[in-house]
C-alpha cells in the first residue's frame, strides 16, 4: 500500500522557491488529482538565487534585491496556483511563526559547487540566513506552520538535501525535528535514484511540471523533458520521484 494512501492532507517543506516544482512538482500535481489537499511551506525567498541572463532587460539594477525577491515570491505563486497547491506559505510568518514572536525572514544561505553535482555552504552566508538561525526558532516557526496546516503527512528533503544545497540539508534536520514535536510523519524525497523507497512514475504529470516550471522565470528555462538551470546546467524534469519515511 501507498504511504500516502491514508492522506488527506499533505504539507512540503522546501528551502526555495522552485525545489517545490522541481524536486516536488509532479507529486503534488498527482496527488492534488487523486484528492489530497497539498500546501507548501518555503524557508526562504531564494533571495541569492541567479537570474536567467538576458531575459529581464526590464530588471531594474537599483533596488535589484527588493525587485528579484517580490518577483520570485510572484513565480511561486504561480507555480503554486498551477500545480493546485494553494498559497505560499513562508518560514517565520505567520501561521508558520512561533506564537508571541514578530515575524521575521530567514534568508537564502547561498552556496558554492565542490565539485560538479554537489554543492556546499557559501564562504559569505549572512547572519540573517537559515542556516545561521538559532535551530531552535526556526523548528518552533516549523512545528507552528505544521500544526496550522494540519497534515497527515510532511515531504521534504531527505539528508543529502537534492544536491546538497546547505539550505535543504538544514531545511531537512529542522523539519525532521518539528515533525517529531508536532508528532506528524515525515518522508523524505530520495537524492539517489537507485535508494530503496516507494518510487512513482509521474510522466504522466509532464505537461502539468511543465507550466508549472514556466512560472520559476528567473531561473528555469524549460526545454522539452529537461530544465537549464540559470547557471546554464541541464537535467531532466523529476518526472521519477522516490520517497521513504524518516528514520
Ligand atoms: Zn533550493
């Protein structure tokens, strides 16, 4: 039997706008068909993110920062409205706000390539970002943002965090914390595609990934069955998703 066949609700936590839609589109696009009412919670606001270059001549280069975030909380929006998933919901607004405590952002830690395929921490990630927050604030924001939606089940990221984003392995350890508090099962979307798990044949749901991908403009390009990435990189849409309960 499916694990989520007993799911009404379920609730994916990501690190930036896009993950939901690239690692997570297809599913939600299946499941929100099947019934099963999906939201995403989003950490940050992919602020360190690079731009598609050449396709906003119109980006204005004062007030770049204020500009490129407004217009990516837009694209995930989009993707959101696209894929059936509801709203965006934001790490550290409310509902996903410890009570008592102002709302607050926690920002994009950035990276670097170790070497092709892998990624690691950023050398000038600032004291704002996820992974520079106190853990304990950001797995009380969590666990508020899950009892609000209330889900049967959370997705996200499993250890090795897609590629290894230090933003998506932190998004895992604090999510996994917050589903032990909150007392809610957690599974994790499998980096390795030969890693035992429940794995689904979602090319049905291409079209569907497809123009939901098309909202994430700043920095997706979609080209067939694959993604160019703003950086230039090419991969095949996440059309074969695997997941596995948290150990
Ligand atoms: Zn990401």
């Amino acid at each position: 039997m499916s694990v989520f066949a007993d799911a009404g609700r379920v609730l994916f936590v990501h690190a930036h706008p896009d993950d939901e839609t690239l690692a997570t589109g297809a599913l939600i696009a299946w499941l929100v068909s099947e019934g099963v009412e999906c939201r995403v919670l989003t950490a940050t606001r992919g602020e360190r993110g690079e731009l598609v270059a050449g396709r906003f001549p119109e980006a204005p280069t004062e007030e770049f920062a204020d500009w490129f975030v407004a217009r990516r909380e837009r694209e995930l929006a989009g993707a959101l409205r696209e894929l059936g998933a509801g709203d965006p919901m934001f790490l550290g607004q409310a509902p996903a706000r410890a009570p008592g405590l102002p709302p607050r952002r926690y920002a994009d830690s950035g990276m670097r390539w170790v070497r092709e395929g892998l990624a690691g921490p950023a050398e000038d990630s600032g004291p704002d970002s996820l992974t520079a927050a106190d853990p304990a604030e950001a797995i009380a924001d969590l666990a508020a943002g899950i009892t609000a939606a209330a889900p049967d089940l959370v997705v996200t990221y499993d250890d090795a965090g897609g590629y290894g984003h230090p933003d998506h392995v932190r998004v895992h350890e604090l999510t996994k914390a917050a589903c032990a508090e909150v007392g809610v099962p957690m599974l994790e979307v499998l980096s390795d595609d030969r890693a035992e798990g429940e794995w689904h044949d979602l090319t049905p749901w291409h079209p569907k990934l497809a123009a939901a991908l098309e909202h994430h403009q700043t920095q997706i390009t979609v080209d067939g069955r694959d993604v160019i990435h703003s950086g230039g990189q090419r991969e095949a849409m996440q059309l074969r998703t695997g997941v596995r309960a948290a150990g």
